[in-house]
C-alpha cells in the first residue's frame, strides 16, 4: 500500500472503540436503527481501502436508511473523540465517495446536489425550490412540503415566487454572479484532469 | 417606529464586513430586519457583502468540498480588502466560514491552491480575517460588550424565563471557534440575564435542533426539535431564543410537526406552543422595539404570550 494511499484511512484507523461519540450521538439518541458515528468510521476505512474489493456493496448498504446521510451534523463525535478518527469528517468523506460512484438514490445525495445546482444557477439558496429537489416521492410534497410552506406564505413569513420554481427559471442572482461562474468553472476544469497521486481513487459514474 | 429615532447611543463606533446569510434574505427576513435595527441602535456599523456567495450551510461539501472551499475563500477575501472582521447573524455560516477560515491560515498549500482558483476574479485570501457572531460581539467586551448593551437597555425583560437554544455550528468544534464551552456554554446566558430576564438551564441547549435532517429523515428531526422544545418549556421557559435562523426554521417553523411526531411518541397530549425568537429580536425588544417592527408577528408559533407578559 503506497504511503499517500495510507493517508486516506490513517485517522479511521485510530478508532479505540470507546464509544464516546455513541454517548454523544444526537442521531443515534433519537434513532437506535442509526448506525453512529464510530460504526462509520470503520465504514470509511474499508471504503478507502486500495486492498478491500467490496468498495461498492459498502457504499450501497452505507446510502440506506441508518447510514451516512441520517448523521445530523453535530460535531458531537468529533468533540468527544479522543483520536484522530473524528468521525463526522469520515462521514464527509463517505458521502462524497458515494457522490463519485453514483449512490444518487436518496433523499440526502438530492438534497446535496440540489443545494450545488442552486447555488451554480443563482448564487444563492433558493429555499423554496431545495425541499423540492431533495424529496424523492410526491407523497412528501403533498404531506410535508405544501403544508409547511402554505403556512409560512399565510403568515407572510414567506412567499417565494411560484414562477422561478419553473424549469430553467431560478429567482434573482446575487451581484457579480460572473464570479461565481468563474470559480465554479475552474473548479469543474480542476475535476476534469486525470489525477496523478490519486489513480486508485477513478471515479466509476 | 418611535424607538428608531432614540437610536445610536453608547456606541464604539465599530465597523464590521456583514454576511447576512441567505435564509436572512428568504425565510427569515425578520432576522435580518432585527439585527440591522440592533446595530444601527447600539452604533456598531455594518458593511453588507452584497455580492457574497452562499456558504453551502455544511451541505455543499457532501458532494463538493472544493467549490465550497473556494465561494467561502473569495467571501473571506471581501472582508479582508477591506480591513475588517467578518460579522454573521447565522451559526451555520459562522461555522461553515470559521472552519474553512481555519484551514487556510493553517495550511498555505490549501490556500495557494484555492487562490489560483480565485485568480481571474481578483480575489486572492491572505488568511489575516477574524470570523464573529454577532452574539460573540454582542458579549465579547473586545467587541461591544454586556457592559455597553446594559446601559442602553429601554425595556427590561425582567420576569421573563429564556431557554436559551445554541445548538452546535456556534459552540464545536471547539478547537476552530474557542469562543465557548462546547457542551457547557455560558454566552447565550449570560446575554439574557444582562437583558433583564432569567436563563433556563434544560439538557437540549447544546444539542442539535434536527434541521440537516428535516428533508432527509424528517421523523428523527421533529422528535429532536420537539424534544428540546418540550424539555425547556417543562423547565418554565416562556420562550426560546436561538443564535441560527436554521435552528429557528425547525422549532419554529416545524413547531406543528414537533408537536405531532411528540404526540405520536405519546410524550405530550396538545399544541408545544413555545415561542421561538432569533437571538436580535430579544436583545431589540429590550432595546424599546415593537414585536411588530421586529416581524415577530410573522413566526408560526404566536409570540402574543410573550407579549402579554411584557406588557407590550
């Protein structure tokens, strides 16, 4: 195994098992079917590791329900790990791996890559149009989504503009979105380049 | 609008690069209004960074770490061209701009790579920018300061009982914020009392209030949000104040979804009813502001008992 490919599973392989971050899970509080956040760390350690073969049976299981995206983003684990394994930045990087290899079927990668596309369109969140690009199932815009957001538009809390929910339409763009463009496109064009250190790691979709 | 004309007093005169944060400009433009108000009265001056981009709320990096990376950099490069702290009304877009604000000062390979993506629009990050909440500031005696705030305070809020709500992006990791404790925080408390009214201590201050998962696991959400909510008010709270406007989207908001999954769940029989108000808000009701003029009538959960009980 070459040193930098090491690297990658060096903090994941730190874990002592000493449950801290179980004590201090707000996900696995509310949630026992949630794996938590030392379980998942192991999962990226396997996941990152150039020798294991089942990299993509890993990452289907890990995009189900209970795995990487029902972690809520608490910093728990990281303040209560007493190693490097820190276990919400192995979650980071198991939710971007999936993202590579095209674990798309589910609520939290729509939600992900909604909140990118938005932000490429207009530089700024649009939060009537994010909730419709995370769900997955017309049930959740009838039940979840329509009530809370007639609620918040009866209350003048907030009336977004039906029409820049339309295909191809975004609501107004921050000043100087050119910039924004620019640095979205050199980072597109950074992406693009075969890379020389990380070979092991090709995308696959 | 009367209180506006007593404004700017006791002020240092202090000049901030502001970052209102999208939801400020969306569904929570009664926060944005709060703490421009806040400002304005207490004469600490604020610079809108129009032209900054979204932070990505800890949510773009899922899927792409280098442009979030690179929008905050060039956020950051605005605030240090023009020699100022950068000043967030949000705990998430604190966190999100605090932890890449870290990375970059700390590793100049990171930054130089991030620099060269910057490089055709003029931006280029040093690494010299503070990031502060304006509760650091508003308690930070560097800053503002309680001592300045408590001489400018028209209405005491004596008689009230607060929970405070600081959730996480404002308190961990501690090592990238070090401004409070991270399980054991004092900050949000101790603003309350400097206002007049009484902090309540309850388990769920520090916890998360289950936004990320609102779209995602929405049961696991609601029972977070709920629970914390159910706890202060079990506690006396007569309402809960919150530093981020995406912990207010949740427990205010969602307040009729918490209320049910609880109901569901068999932990309580009605309504939660908890009035949930953005950090500003509080500090300008005591300031001699009207609810109205603080867009409090807007909230889903009424804040017409708070109301009540400070008699305006």
């Amino acid at each position: 195994m070459a040193p930098e490919d090491f690297e990658k599973i060096d903090a994941a392989s730190t874990c002592i098992l000493c449950s801290a971050c179980y004590s201090e899970c707000v996900s696995y509080e509310v949630d026992k079917n949630f794996l938590g956040p030392a379980a998942l760390a192991k999962a990226q350690r396997f996941v990152h590791d150039t020798r294991d073969l089942a990299t993509d049976e890993r990452l289907k299981k890990l995009s189900e329900y209970g795995g990487i995206w029902d972690c809520a983003h608490c910093f728990n684990c990281v303040q209560a790990c007493p190693k490097p394994t820190e276990p919400l930045w192995r979650i980071l990087q198991l939710r971007q791996e999936a993202h590579r290899r095209g674990f798309h079927d589910n609520n939290g990668w729509r939600h992900a890559y909604g909140f990118v596309k938005i932000i490429e369109e207009s530089g700024w969140l649009d939060e009537a149009k994010l909730p419709l690009k995370s769900v997955g199932t017309l049930k959740e815009i009838v039940s979840d989504l329509i009530p809370v957001g007639l609620r918040m538009s009866l209350k003048g809390k907030y009336r977004p503009n039906p029409l820049h929910l339309l295909p191809g339409m975004h609501h107004p763009e921050i000043p100087k979105m050119a910039e924004v463009r620019q640095i979205i496109q050199r980072v597109r064009a950074a992406e693009a380049q075969p890379k020389t250190t990380e070979s092991s790691e090709e995308e696959q979709g | 609008m009367a209180n506006e004309a007593q404004a700017g007093t006791g002020m240092p005169g202090k000049r901030y690069a502001f970052y209102p944060g999208c939801v400020s400009k969306g569904a929570c433009k009664e926060l944005k209004r709060a703490t421009e108000l806040v400002a304005r009265h207490l004469g600490i001056e604020l610079e809108e960074l129009t032209e900054a981009a979204c932070c990505g709320a800890g949510i773009m990096d899922d899927v792409d770490p280098e442009m979030t990376d690179a929008l905050n950099a060039r956020t950051l490069a605005m605030a240090e061209q023009r020699g100022l702290t950068l000043l967030t009304q949000c705990s998430t877009c604190q966190g999100v701009l605090n932890k890449i604000n870290k990375e970059l000062q700390r590793d100049k390979k990171k930054r130089d790579r991030i620099n060269s993506i910057l490089k055709e629009t003029g931006y280029q990050y040093n690494g010299t920018v503070e990031v502060k909440h304006l509760l650091w500031v508003l308690v930070d005696e560097n800053e503002y300061g309680l001592s300045r705030l408590r001489e400018q305070i028209r209405r005491s809020l004596e008689g009230l009982s607060v929970a405070p709500f600081y959730g996480c992006y404002i308190l961990r990791p501690s090592d990238l914020l070090g401004f409070d404790h991270p399980h054991r925080p004092t900050s949000l408390d101790e603003l309350i009392r400097a206002l007049g009214a009484t902090p309540v201590d309850y388990n769920g201050k520090s916890k998360c209030c289950g936004f990320p998962l609102q779209l995602i696991h929405p049961k696991n959400s609601f029972t977070m949000a709920g629970n914390h909510l159910s706890e202060a008010k079990s506690k006396g709270a007569d309402l809960m104040v919150t530093p981020c406007p995406l912990c207010h989207l949740n427990l205010d908001a969602r307040q009729p979804e918490a209320s049910r999954v609880l109901q569901e769940q068999g932990k309580i029989s009605g309504e939660i009813g908890l009035p949930v108000l953005h950090l500003p808000q509080l500090v300008a009701l005591a300031l001699g502001y009207t609810p109205k003029e603080l867009g409090m009538r807007t909230h889903i959960t009424s804040t017409r008992p708070v109301e009540e009980k400070l008699g305006v």
